[in-house]
C-alpha cells in the first residue's frame, strides 16, 4: 500500500487547534510517512499551514482526492462530520485515519467498516492512549494478577474557554463523545476477548445546556470484573484509571491525555497495601499511534482486528446510550 518510494503519503482533513499543534508536527517527524498536504475551507489556514510544512495547500476535497500521490486521508474535523468525509475519502479510494471517534452513530460506524472491507481501504480510530507504553503496562498489571476485582476509570475536564462544536448537538458535542469515549476504549482493550453486560448507565444535561455534561456507567465483564466509568465536562481536571485486584493493586494517572514530555508513573499496592511507585517510559503517544497504522497498512490481520475494535467500541456506546 505504499508507493513506489516506499513512503506512505498523508494529507491532513481539517485545520483546526488539534490539527495544527498536534498531528501535523508529528507526521513530519515520522519516517516512511510523508505530509503530502492539509484541506480545510479555511483559506487563509490551508496557505499558512502548506507554507509552514511545505505541503500542497487545498480547499476543495475533489482536489485533495484527485492527487494520485495520496494514500491516506487523516480526518480532523468535528465528531458531526466524520461519517460523511470519511465515506467521501473511501470511495474516492483513501484509506483514513480519523480522529476518535469514528462516528456518534453505531449505524453509521456499520457502514464505514463495511465499505473499507468492500474497497480493501484502511479505517482506523485515533485512541491514540491505546499505543502509549502506559496504556501496556496497565494491561501488563492485568495479564500478572490473579484477577482484577473492579476498575474505576474517569476522565472529567473545566469548561473549555471556546469549546467550539463540543457544545453543538448536531456535531456530535457533548461530554459523552468527547471524553467518555475514552473510557470506552480503555476498558473494552483491556479485557478484549471478554463478553460486557451494562448493569447501569445515566446521560446527563444541565438545565441551561444543549448537550450532555456528565455520565457513569457501571459494567461487568464475562470474569466476573466490575468497571465503574465516570466522565464530565465542567469539572476539575481527572484523567485516571484504578485497579483493584485480589492479589494488588495499581494507579496511574494521565493515562488518556498527556502534556508533552510526560513521565508516567504508576502506584502499586501489595496484597497487604504496602506501596510503591514505579515509572515509566516518556513518549509520544501520537507518534506511538501513527507507527501502528503504518503497520496496519500492509498486515490485513492488524486491518482486520482495527475495523473489529472500532465496531466493538461503537456498540457499546451504543448499548451505553440506550440503556
């Protein structure tokens, strides 16, 4: 799926702050990816974003789509809009990269996966913490304990000074699509061959507000593992996961989102509560991220199992939603 030099080219779908300042210094950084260019309607930004790295600058998709350079499509723009390029991007023949997550429909995520197996196109979903060497050593505790009692898993944020779309409905907002998603993910990979039951789930919209701003769920897996999931916007910053196993237990922090030149570091209690404190490898969780979707583009097994994980994850915010 690579071309005749051996690079995989990328054009970046939406310039927005994330975009910017997160995913296209990074993709200039990797090797064997080349930034071939940035699309937004944005004119002034498509100019001073291609002179900044050097890129083709478009406004219009159907030129971003007729260059036959280019692989891949990553997907920047508001949750809203995601089925709708992404689906543009496949039948134009892009594989995509899409921020997370896919879609806010478990429909529409149907759909998406369905035409990347049909076209022998690439999808994947941007949790970009399931790469990091953290979100593994929290999978190493699991894989080392007898069994895991319960996890409790929060991500819960302040009001964004311009949220932007996250407070437009019709775009997907909400507290639940932006941030409880990761919860979501989170736990869904770390018992993936497990069967999940929703045993009780709450949607809440402050009075004022034309999205939700908080919710919690409370699963059970196929083991016998409670997960409590809790997330929030409008809140003191959390961003955490805790485990607690019949043999020990473990605390991280940061393990979604992650200020750059981050440490992580990590509590471990003994059978008898005894701690200490164990740290791990700084990284790049982005770059972690972008290097598995390399793979994914000449291995159909890694292909395969991403377009699986994304439907698992869209059900069950699916099943979350209606409960």
């Amino acid at each position: 799926m690579k071309n005749s030099m051996g690079v995989i080219t990328v054009s970046v779908w939406g310039l927005g702050n994330h975009g910017k300042n997160r995913i296209l210094p990074i993709l200039t950084k990797m090797d064997g990816v080349k930034l071939l260019g940035v699309c937004s309607r944005n004119s002034d930004t498509v100019v001073e974003m291609a002179e900044q790295w050097g890129c083709h600058g478009w406004n219009s998709p159907k030129e971003m789509f007729n260059c036959s350079e280019l692989d891949v499509v990553y997907i920047a723009t508001p949750i809203g809009t995601h089925f709708s390029l992404a689906k543009q991007a496949i039948e134009a023949g892009k594989h995509v990269w899409c921020e997370k997550p896919l879609t806010c429909s478990y429909a529409d995520t149907q759909i998406l996966t369905s035409l990347a197996e049909e076209s022998g196109k690439v999808l994947t979903e941007s949790f970009m913490h399931l790469y990091h060497p953290q979100f593994q050593r929290v999978k190493k505790f699991i894989d080392s304990s007898k069994q895991i009692h319960s996890i409790i898993c929060r991500f819960g944020i302040p009001t964004l000074e311009k949220p932007g779309f996250r407070n437009n409905p019709e775009l997907c907002g909400g507290a639940l699509w932006d941030v409880g998603t990761y919860t979501v993910s989170a736990l869904l990979s770390l018992f993936p061959s497990q069967q999940v039951e929703i045993l009780f789930s709450e949607i809440l919209m402050k009075e004022g507000l034309q999205v939700d701003n908080e919710g919690r769920a409370l699963l059970r897996f196929s083991q016998g593992t409670t997960a409590y999931l809790e997330w929030g916007v409008g809140v003191s910053y959390r961003n955490e996961i805790d485990l607690w196993g019949v043999d020990s237990s473990f605390f991280t922090d940061k393990i979604f989102s992650k200020p750059k030149g981050y440490q992580p570091w990590y509590k471990i209690r003994d059978l008898n509560g005894n701690e200490r404190l164990e740290y791990g490898k700084q990284t790049e969780q982005f770059m972690e991220m972008f290097h598995k979707f390399v793979e994914m583009m000449n291995n159909e097994e890694k292909t395969i199992a991403e377009r699986k994980n994304i439907l698992q994850r869209a059900k069950l915010m699916n099943d979350i939603v209606n409960y």
